[in-house]
C-alpha cells in the first residue's frame, strides 16, 4: 500500500475501502498462521519504522521522497527510493523469508513487480480500480484517468503470478481491458466482519444515542466524497422525493458522513452548492467520517443505505 496507510482514518483522503479490505484480510490471514507484514510510504518525520496492527501484523514504513507535498499521481516517481527502502528491509531477513508479495492498487503493484524481479518472491495483485474500466463510465466533470496508469496496469497484469479480482465483472475486465490470462486471475469476494457489523440494541436506542428524531426517515452516504461514487445522486432524489411529496421534508434527513478525496478536492463545497439550488440544504447534512467502530450505529438506524467507501 504505496499510496495509503493501513493506519489513517478511512474516508480521509486516499483511505477508503482498500485500507479496510486490506487490515482486515491481513488480520485473517495472521489468524490463520501467516505473518503479515504491510510496507506503506512514510508521510511525516517521526513515524515510528514498525507498527504491530494486530498479533501477526506488523505495519513498516518506507521512506522515500518528501513526507509531504507529493500527489498519489507524482508517486510513480518515487519508485526507485521505494524500492530501495524496501530492499535494505527485505535483506535484513535470510533469504526466502517472505514467501509472497500481495500488491494493492497500480502503485503499489509497480513496486511490487520491481522488488518480486529483484528477489524471485512471486508477484499477486488486486487492482480495486482500473483506469480503463474508470474512464468507460465518467461522472460529469470528471477528468479521466491518465494514460500513464493504464499502461502501469498493464505492465502490472503481465507481471503478476495472480490477479485476485473482487467481483466476476472485474475479473472479465482484467481478461478483456488488459489482457490477463483467465486462468491467472481468481475471484475473491470482499467479505464482512461479523463479529463487528452485527444486529445491535435497535433502532430506538441506536437513534437516541445519535441525536437522530425516531420518526426520521434516513439517507445515508458513507465513503470518500469523489464525484464517480455518486453522492450527488442521493442529493438529487431526496430533492425529487419531497417536491414530489412535501409532506417528508419534515422527517426526511440525508447524511452525507465523509471526506474529500483525490480529485474531488472540491466535491464537498459542489455538494453544498448543489443542496442551495434544490433547495434541499435544510435537510442534507454533511458530516465528518466516523472511526469504523461506530459505522454499525450509524448503519442501524438506518431506512435507507448507500455506502461506498
């Protein structure tokens, strides 16, 4: 993980869904006997080297580059400084003492082809998105993705042993966008964490603690504010649901719960924008991102969901 930590707040910046899938397949994994160690780029002077995440988990940062000022676009240039952390890590440790590299996003992916080159250690990437499948579905005043990425992606798919794909449509698109072999690429759906996302005290407790009126009728986006994941859809229908049916503006409360991300740097500032001309803004309500042990709260007081972290 080049251009994220396992370790920031998801929902904040460039940490979203893959930091979580991430933690917690390697919380899984160490469960199960395997030690997990997640390299990622230091972002500020001071950072401890290791972080145990977990028992068996161990989070190590590489330096390389300036902590600060640098774009998850301008990473690529720091490829050789990563590569050369991570090298003076890995030869500390007798030979073959990492078994495999488990690469996510493009990034990430480039560095792993160098360093899987470097040590022989077998290359398995997961890319989460894809340039080419991104700039098939635009949203409005999106810029595409670069040119430069999907050529990364591609040398990424040619160097990897394994392509674990998180739905079958993302797997048809590594076979038919980038041209992986079938057989290299295995689907593995993202899975739940029971132990945290589980049926609660109810919806009344829940809403009482929240400060949420029991009556209310509530709409909930939870992720990163960009404007491919769509929050200004939500915006838009709860617009027409109560010029439609006036009677809900006194019960209807939308709950945009999210940060700024990526190229969205503006999005939140659009999205309120956008409440004024609808005249919704007395019924949307932006909020900052929640550590993840309270997502299930706000889950359960739910009517209506759209989460896409």
């Amino acid at each position: 993980m080049v251009h994220t930590s396992p370790l920031e707040q998801a929902g904040i910046g460039d940490a979203g869904g893959m930091n979580i899938y991430v933690v917690e397949s390697a919380k899984k994994m160490a469960a199960s006997g395997v030690e997990v160690d997640i390299f990622t780029r230091s972002t500020r002077s001071g950072l401890p080297e290791i972080v145990e995440l977990a028992p068996g988990v161990n989070v190590r940062h590489l330096e390389a580059g300036p902590y600060e000022g640098i774009s998850k676009d301008e990473l690529p240039s720091q490829l050789c400084a990563l590569t050369s952390s991570f090298m003076h890590v890995e030869a500390r440790f007798p030979r073959g003492y990492y078994d495999v590299i488990h690469s996510h996003y493009w990034i990430s992916g480039q560095l792993g082809w160098m360093v899987s080159e470097r040590t022989g250690i077998p290359l398995i990437h997961t890319m989460h998105t894809m340039a080419k499948v991104k700039n098939l579905s635009l949203a409005e005043n999106e810029s595409p993705e670069p040119n430069t990425r999907a050529i990364g992606e591609e040398q990424v798919v040619r160097a990897s042993k394994a392509l674990i794909a998180n739905t079958d449509a993302e797997a048809a698109a590594l076979v038919s966008l980038y041209g992986a072999c079938p057989d290299d690429v295995y689907v593995v759906a993202p899975g739940v964490d029971l132990a945290t996302f589980k049926i609660g005290p109810g919806k009344k407790v829940t809403r009482e603690k929240l400060n949420i009126a029991p009556d209310a009728l509530v709409l909930t986006f939870v992720g990163r504010i960009q404007p491919h994941k769509g929050p200004d859809v939500l915006i838009r229908a709860a617009a027409e649901m109560v010029k439609h049916s006036p009677f809900l503006r006194a019960k209807l409360a939308v709950l945009i719960i999210g940060g700024a991300s990526g190229n969205g740097a503006e999005e939140p500032e659009r999205l309120k924008a956008l409440t004024k001309f609808l005249g919704v803004e007395d019924i949307v309500h932006f909020m900052a991102p929640v550590p993840r042990a309270d997502l299930p709260d706000w889950y359960r007081l739910q009517i209506w969901l759209c989460a896409f972290i």
